[in-house]
C-alpha cells in the first residue's frame, strides 16, 4: 500500500467512525428507566427507515433494554430485526374551542404534592396495558415500580396540572397533565382497581377538558389499541384518532427466553 492509498484508508476509516458514532447517538440513555431497572435503558430513535435493519448491530454494548417507537407504516420492516413488537400506540386529540365549561366535575379537586404517595400507590396496582406490563421479558414488579415513581414524579416536579377524584376522604384516581407551548397531554391517568367502572375516569378527563380551556388549543392523550374501554371514553368526550404508533423492544437476554422466539 503506498502513501496515497494509505491516507485513503484512513480517512475511509475515519468516515466510517464518524458515521458509526452519528449512528450510536440516535440511542438515547433513559435516565428514568435505568434507575428502576438496575441496567442501562436505552430509546433508539432511527431517523430514516435504511437505519432500521442494521439497528441491532449498533446497539450500545451495555444494553439491557433498547425501547423504539416508530409509524405503524414501517412495521412491515421489523421483521428483519431483533425487535419484538410490543404494543400499537394511538394517540388521540380534542380541540378545546369546543368546550363550554372549566368548572371542575363534582368530587374532582386539583392536586397537591401532598397526594404525591397516594398516587403511586394507585399507579402501582392500576395499570396493565403499558408495554412494560405487556413484555414478557420485563418482571410486573418492575413495571409497577416505573408508573409508581412517574405518577410520583408527575406530582411533586414535572407535571403541570394535576387532578384527583376524592370521595370521603378517600383519593380514588388521578389524571396527571403536562402543557407544551399550547398543547395539554394527559401524561398519565388511573383509577383504583376496586373503583373502576364506576365513572371516574370520565370524570378525571372531563376535568382536564375544563382545566385547560382558556389554557391550550388542544389535550392529547395516548393509549394502547387494545384497550378498548379507554378509547371509547375518549371518543366519546370528543377526542379523535390522530396518529398511530408501535411500539418494539430488545433485551440483552431475549433470546434464552422461550417466550420471545416467537416474535
């Protein structure tokens, strides 16, 4: 090899570890994430459908979980990786214009950092549609600890506005909102098991409705495919199917994992 073709080499070379770095920068640590599961989290974000098939080789080598979400559109392409389809995502909107009130609903109150426990206690034991809940890899005691510790997290810091339906003095669910610029997501909502189906959860979404009137020009909120009562709900208060998404997963173990060899 002479010099010329040496010094092609290496800035190939070194294009090659610009691209490759480019590339690893797409998986996104999740602070939150790892400190519950013991091990790194990562969110891979591809930019383009091309990034996709080869996404498993890049993955960083310390690992133990790589969420991805990507349009329901490119599905048709996951089967050429080692990512597991998790859930489907719908995410769903309602103009605020359209409503009349912002009074809150009867036992409906905002909430304090002083409901910040009650609140993950609920969000511990309510949810079971997550894709946390629904990966067999991912143990239930995990995927309560993460709505446990966002629900509380929602309350004491990063939420916005926040609600809860309280009768006799008992806290029965919680609606947890963010605002970005003018649009409110119900970040996360739950009602006690032993209290569901009774209307509370209509109540709690009515009460972010009325809140943010005034506030922001639409409430967005996502939900899984197949929860089926959920979705209805929000039908039925005015909310619309704007977007859809899935959901995928990769473990470092997923492979010794019966469970995941039919994926």
């Amino acid at each position: 090899m002479n010099q010329a073709e040496s010094l092609l080499f290496e800035v190939l070379q070194k294009f090659r570890e610009v691209l490759l770095l480019m590339t690893k920068t797409n998986f996104i640590l999740q602070n939150f994430d790892t400190q519950i599961f013991g091990f790194p989290v990562y969110n891979y974000r591809p930019n383009s459908l091309s990034e996709i098939e080869n996404a498993a080789a890049e993955i960083p080598a310390d690992a133990g979980l790589v969420c991805m979400r990507t349009p329901k559109s490119w599905s048709h392409l996951m089967p050429k990786t080692q990512f597991r389809r998790i859930e489907c995502l719908v995410v769903m909107e309602s103009k605020l214009e359209n409503n009349t009130s912002n009074n809150l609903p009867v036992n409906v109150r905002i909430c304090s950092q002083a409901d910040a426990e009650v609140c993950k206690i609920i969000a511990a034991n309510c949810f079971q549609h997550d894709r946390y809940h629904k990966d067999p890899m991912i143990d239930d005691q995990t995927a309560a600890a993460t709505k446990a510790q966002w629900a509380f997290n929602n309350v004491t810091e990063r939420g916005d506005a926040s609600f809860v339906i309280e009768i006799e003095n008992e806290i029965l669910g919680f609606n947890l909102c963010l605002l970005s610029t003018t649009t409110a997501i119900i970040d996360l909502i739950g009602v006690s098991p032993t209290h569901q189906g009774k209307g509370f959860g209509r109540k709690l979404v009515k009460a972010a409705l009325n809140y943010y009137t005034n506030k922001a020009q639409i409430i967005r909120v996502g939900t899984q495919s197949d929860n089926h009562a959920s979705i209805s709900l929000y039908k039925s208060l005015g909310f619309r199917e704007v977007e859809e998404y899935v959901t995928y997963h990769w473990t470092s173990n997923q492979n010794e994992d019966p469970r995941c060899r039919k994926n």
